[in-house]
C-alpha cells in the first residue's frame, strides 16, 4: 500500500502454516533487475479454501527485513500481488522460477474475486479474506483494476493462461461495462476547475490510467467492443482533467482527482498513449506529450513533489496547497513508464533522456541524496522523508514499483548495472544506505 499512509503496525516474524516452497529456493530472474529482494517477500500460503497460491508480503522493517502485517489489513494484498505480477509478466525470460511464481499469484488473485465481479484486497494470515477495511471492499476501484491489468498481462503470455483467467475477467468486465459504460458527461465544479463525473470514483483520473491499461490488454484478447468505447469515455474525461499548457502553470499536468495532483499512480499520460495508438486518435498522444514535454522536466528541476491543490481563475491556476514529501517510488515510475512509451511511439531521444532523469531519482539524484534502489540486494526503500532522511523500510510496493520502473528501461535497451555504474551517487551507495 501506500509508503508513508500506514496506520500502527505490530511486527510479527512467523512462518506462514501452509508454506510447501521457501521463495529462495529458486532464484527469480528477470533481466539484469535484481529480485532478491521480491523472492524474499514472495511466499506460497494454504489458502482458507485449502488451497495452494502465492502472496507477497506487504511490509518489510529495517534493519533486519523481517515481515510485518498492519493489524486492521493483513499480510498480503492484491494491490501488490498484481503489480507483482504485471512485473513477472514482462520478464524477458520464460523459466520454471518464473511461471511457477506467477502462476501461483494469479491463483492468488483469483481467490480474492467476490461474487460481484470486483475483486477483495487484503488476506489475513490464516488464509482468509478481509472483506471489511474500507480499501478491502470488492468495490470499483484501485484493487480492482490492478488485479484487471495482472489478469490480462498474464492472459498475453499463452492461450493456457488466457483459459485459466477467461471467466474471472469476463465476470469482471461485465461488472466494469454495467457500472461504468454510459452516455452521461455531466460535469462539476471544484475549486473553479470543470470535473467530469463519469469516471471511476466520479472524478479519480488516475484510476482511470490503471483502468484504461488493463482495457486495452482484455481489447486486444477479446475484440469486445465494448472496450474500445469505454476507453473512449475515460479518456475523453483525463482530458479534462489537464491543467495548464507549456508557458503556464501547471505546464499540461493531469491532475488526479477534482483539483488534486498527486505523485502515486498519476499513470494518465502513459494510459493515454496507449489509448491513443490502439484507438489511432492523435489527440490523446499530443494531450500526453504536453504534460510530459513540460510538467516532467519542470517537476524534476522543481524536485518533485508529494501533492498539490490547484484554484482555477479565469484559465489560470494557482496553488493553494502542496507538500514536497513523502516522495516514493509509486510517484516516480508513472514519470518513467510515460517517458518510455513517448520514445517508443515517437522515437524522439529527448524522452528517452527524460526517462534516464527521472530513473536518477532512484540511484540518488533526488532531494536527499541517497539511493532508494539498491542494485545489489533488490530493495526499494519506503520513501523520502525529507532532504536528509529516507524511510530504510523496504516493502513491496516500493520494491516492485522500483523494478517496474527500471524494467521500463530495460526493455528499451538500457543496461540497469551500467546505469547505475555511471550515476556519482552510486559510489558512495553502501556509506549512504546505512545512514
């Protein structure tokens, strides 16, 4: 879940009952990326039905990485669960460690579906379902569509896993199209900005970018037109959502929700390139290029932010609200993911350096100065918390946020080790992380 949100956590270093493989008997590749890491947190749990599926463990404490579950959650989640396995998906090799892991996840996710189509969060360490926390709810949201996206990805590697996820997400579609698809562009005012109201959430434009990811994935499966057309409505609401242009503040950034930017999951320019090449609409590529032509170069010069609220005046915008930290690794691989696919369509070098910049802010090039990936252990670490100090926690979304990012990279080409090797921080990377 989100580093830096996290309610009072009790330590419990345990031995899941239920356990039949310890991660670290295999070793998981995945490119030059380090897993270690993630093969610490990855487990494989008897689940409440008895059956066998893998979890990765949510919270991970500094200095001895031992486990942690937060009393009025649970141990594991499908948010990250499904981040895990959008990463395993997009693993260049097809090895034993690798699909037994990600076929072992998916069954996770599976499991965690509701009746409704939607999909659970949390699971409690004796194998059953937390059906009651506010962010557990089988609900259209977050969990949901990242679970969607995981499913979809999976399904893209085989027909055999398209088979063993046909029904989980032809339930969930189904639910998506019933409570979503509509003709309704109705409108609302926050803070003198115009909101669209048929988004998920009414107005959550960055749940609509992880939405939208997984849309095109169950499109290219299915053919459901469907798809196609709530692609359209939701990228058509993003578009409102865009504040500013390239000589005024905030320079082209989709805000996130109502006349909030925030840094976690703003995927919307990446959502919308790939919205735009399947739909073959050139005006949802340019809107994402405004942004990360302009807002990423000035939010990078600016060294990032955490948050900030925006009134709206006349067509100009000015602040009412920001805070510069925590900043975390969730907030940095949309900036990454976005860059890389602008090189990709465009083919244009200045978006592959843009993406290298902002990569900087994993290997030190950012406020406090110290790595918040370690190459050589597979930790991403929880956060910065202000110019000097970092969260030395390492759980699993920072972790696998960080290995998608860096994948990011990869997959374009860019040697991670090289990349590091080259960046000054790195030489003193060992001296900084223990600080």
């Amino acid at each position: 879940m989100i580093a830096g949100h996290l309610k009072i956590i009790i330590v419990l270093i345990f031995f899941l009952a239920g356990c039949s493989e310890n991660a670290g008997e295999r070793s998981l590749h995945c490119g030059k990326l380090n897993m270690a890491h993630l093969d610490h947190l990855f487990a494989n749990v008897r689940l409440e039905n008895g059956n066998e599926a893998g979890i990765v463990h949510i919270y991970s404490e500094y200095p001895g990485y031992n486990f942690t579950i937060e009393p009025e959650q649970g141990f594991s989640c499908v948010d990250d669960v499904a981040r895990a396995a959008v990463l395993l998906s997009n693993c260049p090799e097809n090895i034993t460690a690798r699909n037994t892991r990600l076929d072992m996840m998916i069954n996770f996710l599976l499991y965690m579906q509701s009746d409704n189509g939607y999909f659970y969060n949390f699971i409690w360490h004796d194998g059953s379902i937390n059906k009651t926390y506010r962010t557990s709810v089988a609900e259209p949201d977050w969990w949901s569509w990242r679970a969607f996206w995981a499913l979809e990805e999976y399904a893209a590697l085989n027909e055999a896993n398209a088979r063993k996820i046909g029904p989980a997400s032809h339930k969930l579609s189904e639910a998506i199209f019933r409570d979503l698809l509509n003709d309704d562009r109705s409108v609302s005012d926050a803070a003198g900005l115009c909101i669209p109201t048929w988004l998920p959430g009414k107005a959550a434009a960055d749940q609509s970018g992880d939405l939208i990811l997984a849309l095109v994935k169950y499109y290219r499966r299915t053919k459901d037109d469907r798809a196609t057309k709530l692609i359209d409505q939701l990228a058509t609401g993003i578009l409102l959502m865009q504040a500013g242009d390239s000589l005024n503040f905030p320079y082209g950034a989709f805000l996130s929700w109502n006349n909030t930017w925030h840094a976690y999951g703003n995927i919307q320019s990446y959502a919308l390139l790939k919205a735009g090449e399947l739909l073959n609409n050139p005006t949802y590529i340019e809107r994402a290029l405004m942004e990360v032509d302009h807002f990423y170069p000035w939010l990078i010069k600016n060294g990032y932010l955490n948050y900030f609220n925006i009134q709206g005046n006349d067509g100009k915008y000015e602040v009412t609200a920001e805070e510069k930290f925590p900043q975390i690794a969730y907030g940095i691989r949309p900036v990454i993911y976005s860059s890389t696919e602008a090189y990709r369509i465009t083919g244009k070098e200045k978006y592959l350096d843009l993406a290298r910049l902002a990569a900087g802010w994993l290997a030190g090039s950012n406020p406090a100065g110290k790595v918040m990936f370690d190459p050589s252990t597979g930790r991403g670490y929880d956060g910065i918390i202000n110019n000097s100090e970092i969260n030395l926690n390492s759980g699993a979304e920072s972790t696998i946020e960080a290995l998608l990012a860096l994948q990011a990279l990869e997959k374009l080409g860019i040697d991670i080790k090289e990349f590091y090797s080259n960046r000054t921080i790195e030489q003193s990377s060992n001296r900084t992380i223990e600080q």
